[in-house]
C-alpha cells in the first residue's frame, strides 16, 4: 500500500482532572468535581494505542502539555516564585487554576487540522493547529500543539505547518473533530469534509440556543484556503444547531467517516440530503452513507454512549472496523443496533471495544484521542520515529506512567507545588524519551 492513514494518540498529561470546564459538553458537566485518576487515564490511552499498533495500524503519540501552564497564570497577573504564582492563583481565581491545570490536550482531535498532500496544491501534508478559541483552558493549548506538531512531522519537504487562525470567535476552529477526508485510496486526492456550528458574519442562519457553536463557517473557509485544497474537492456543511444543544459540541459526537464510507446520525447536519448529495458529486458517485435513524438510536443515547465517537478503520486486511467504548456496550439501544449493523453487512465488518472511562467522563472517546494523518510511505519515513508506537515504547511509557503519574487527582490538589514538579519531571523525561526537544516553556 503506497499511503496509509496513521493515527496519533495524545498521551494523557499528569494533571488530569475533572473540573467541568466545557459548557455544552454534558459529560464534563456531570464529572465536575468528582476525584480522576490520571495514571488510569493514561494507561487506558496507552492501551488502545497499543491494540491497534498490534492490529497492524501505524499508530503514533503526541506529548501532552505542561501543566499547571504557569506562563499563562504569569500573564493573568500572577507574580512570585512559581510557588507563589499557584498559591495565589489557589486563593484569588481557583477556576482559573482549574483551567490552567487541564489534561485537555489529550484530546488530540483538536489539535489541529490535517491536509494529506494528495489533496493540497504543493503536494505537502499541511497543518493547521485548532485555536480552540471557545473555552479558555482549550485556547492555551495551540502554541505548544504546534511545536509538539513540528517536532513530530520535522522534515519541511514534506511538512507544511501553520499558525493558528486568528484567535477570535469569529475564527473559532475545533480542528479534525469537525474535520473528515473521504477517499477511495488514501494516496488519491480525496474530499474534504469541514463542519461548522455558525456563521461568524451573517445573522441570516440557524444557530443553537443553548449551548455554544464553538466552530465556524468562515474557519473551515481559511483553513481549506491555507491548505492549498481545491474548492471542487471541498465540502463545508453545518451542524445541526439543534443537536448541539443536545450536547453534540463536536461533529464527531454525531458522524465519522472513513475513505469512502460515512457514518452519521439522521439529524447530524442542515440540508442532510443536500451534504450527501455534494459529497457524493465531488467524490465521483463512490460515497457510502450509514444513516443511523432516531428510532433506533436517540440523540441522548448518542451522546451518552459516544457511538459516533468511534474510530472507523481500514483494518490491513481490509476490513472496516469501528473502535467503540465500552459505554456502546452498556447502552441496550446502542448494542442492539450495532448488532443489527454487523448482521446486515453494511459496510462495517467487525467493532472492537475499549474502556477509555476517564477520558469518556470528560467527553472525549476513540475518536477524541486521536488525530489521523494520512501518509505517503516517504512522508511516513519522515515522521519523527521515536513518537511511533511500538513493544519498546509502549512498555517505556507504561513505566514512565506508573512512576509519575498519580491514582487520584482531585480539584484541591491542582494547588500542591508538588504536583508541579511532578509534572515538570515527568514532561522532561518524556521530551527524551520522543526525542521532541524542549518543547515546553519550563525548559526554554
Ligand atoms: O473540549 N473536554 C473536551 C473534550 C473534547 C472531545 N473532543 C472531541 N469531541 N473531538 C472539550 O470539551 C473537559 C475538561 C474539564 O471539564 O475538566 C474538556 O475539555
């Protein structure tokens, strides 16, 4: 196979927690407050990395980020010792801590957006990290994801790395979790499939009432612009306003895509039939749709169940096999339907099933935990080898884990200067153990 699309886990951070940062995002909502485990978390990410690594899928890790984010704590006006700065930030802004301290860049669906170079006009894989400029303990993440991002895919013959938009609602960008290439081969140029919540600059269309659209039509715009992507090989639809304020934050809370097959929820977008109908147009007639009615699976147990939030994979045998969590198992509806989606042969052979509780607490499932990036074999020789998953990495990291990562986390420890050091210790053993250089800002 002369291209494959590869997928790169976050590595949950040592501060994971759950302190109901995510208006909009039901599961966080719900877990506000109660203890985490972020060495669980951890090692449940490490092992579906590891799973589908030995199920032959190339699989790599991207390098959480530095938290506490003291810098930032610094530029809300912070001063001291960095001891000083988390006391003080403790006692005046405790949910400013809070944010400062989220694990949230696990959730590497959001890291960016990623163009294959089939697709884009100087035959590079380009880049683009998502601004995540809707919730504040998202929008500090960008400038760290693109260093971790370049240090990963170095090589600028192949490797195309932008700024983030500008960071501004107008510009609001959820990167690959609104974001799914459609292809027959991963090598052909495919079609780009971009999903936004709102227009930014016209008042004329429909937008949710409760929750926030936390992406943006003229986003989707500048990011195919910056990737060099032909307009006849682009699709942009909009969510439906209505699912959001059922808790569908991202699109791929409600729809997942792989090659030629697209999976999705009856009520995923406006105009469903019309965003088939392009899709299929620019895909030369080759799209597969799998619409999922209301009557068998609701939009409650959607979103409880993360169902959508499944990684659909090419299996290297050919096989397309959804990625699910556990909590897929735990829903009758869901089960049941899933059950009748194998029986009937589809297009979906086979599901495979995780437990990612800690992750899923906080609203992020399989397909959260990862950012696809299709590859040419030589673009693939090019990326940073030591982030490749591999027996020796996977127990490296394991062990790395198990020796720094805290069992139980909760709101009030976010404070304890220990748990900065911890994390500094951690963070710099791991930029060695990736080879990613200094990437955080304790070390520069
Ligand atoms: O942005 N949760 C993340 C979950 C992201 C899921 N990603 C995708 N659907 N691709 C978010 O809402 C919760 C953090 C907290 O409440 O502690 C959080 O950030």
């Amino acid at each position: 196979m002369s291209a494959v699309e590869a997928n790169f886990d976050g590595l949950v951070g040592p501060t994971h927690n759950y302190s109901g940062l995510s208006f909009g995002n039901v599961a966080s909502a719900r877990s506000q407050a109660t203890p985490s485990s972020p060495k669980q978390a951890a090692l449940q990410g490490l092992a579906k990395m590891k799973a589908l690594s030995d199920i032959g899928m190339v699989q790599g890790v991207l390098a959480p980020q530095e938290r506490p984010d003291i810098a930032t704590l610094r530029r809300l006006g912070f001063t001291g010792s960095d001891q000083s700065v988390l006391a003080a930030a403790a006692k005046q802004a405790p949910k400013v801590l809070a944010a400062c301290c989220s694990a949230s860049s696990m959730w590497t669906a959001n890291a960016a957006t990623v163009s294959p170079s089939a697709d884009t006009k100087d035959g590079k894989v380009h880049f683009t990290p998502a601004n995540l400029i809707n919730k504040f303990h998202r929008s500090i993440e960008h400038e760290v994801t693109g260093r971790i991002l370049k240090a990963t895919f170095a090589d600028d013959n192949h490797f195309v790395h932008h700024p983030a938009l500008p960071s501004i609602e107008h510009f609001g960008d959820e990167g690959a979790a609104n974001h799914t290439r459609f292809c027959l081969t991963y090598d052909q140029q495919g079609v780009e499939f971009f999903v936004f919540g709102r227009y930014a600059f016209d008042s004329r269309y429909p937008e949710p009432k409760k929750f926030p659209a936390r992406h943006t039509f003229e986003a989707c715009e500048a990011v195919a612009r910056l990737h060099q992507l032909e307009n006849d090989k682009v699709v942009i639809a909009q969510q439906n306003p209505d699912v959001i304020d059922q808790g569908v934050f991202h699109n791929d809370v409600i729809a997942v895509g792989n090659r030629n097959v697209l999976f999705c929820h009856e009520q995923a977008f406006l105009n469903q039939q019309a965003v088939y109908d392009e899709l299929d147009l620019k895909l030369s007639g080759e799209m597969r749709i799998i619409e999922v009615p209301t009557k068998s699976v609701s939009i409650e147990d959607a979103v409880t169940s993360y169902l959508f939030n499944s990684q659909l994979i090419t299996m290297p045998n050919g096989d397309n096999v959804l990625i699910l969590p556990e909590e897929c198992r735990n829903n009758p509806r869901v089960w049941a339907y899933l059950d009748q989606l194998l029986a009937n042969k589809q297009g979906i052979d086979d599901i495979k099933i995780f437990d990612l509780k800690q992750s899923m607490a906080n609203g992020g499932g399989p397909a959260c935990l990862r950012l696809r990036v299709a590859l040419k074999q030589d673009e693939l020789a090019a990326v940073n080898p030591n982030t490749m998953m591999s027996d020796v990495l996977y127990k490296q990291l394991c062990q790395w884990v198990e020796h720094h990562y805290r069992d139980q986390l909760a709101e009030a420890d976010l404070a304890d200067p220990s748990l900065l050091v911890e994390s500094r210790t951690a963070l710099d053993e791991l930029t060695q153990i990736l080879h990613i250089g200094s990437v955080y800002p304790f070390q520069r």
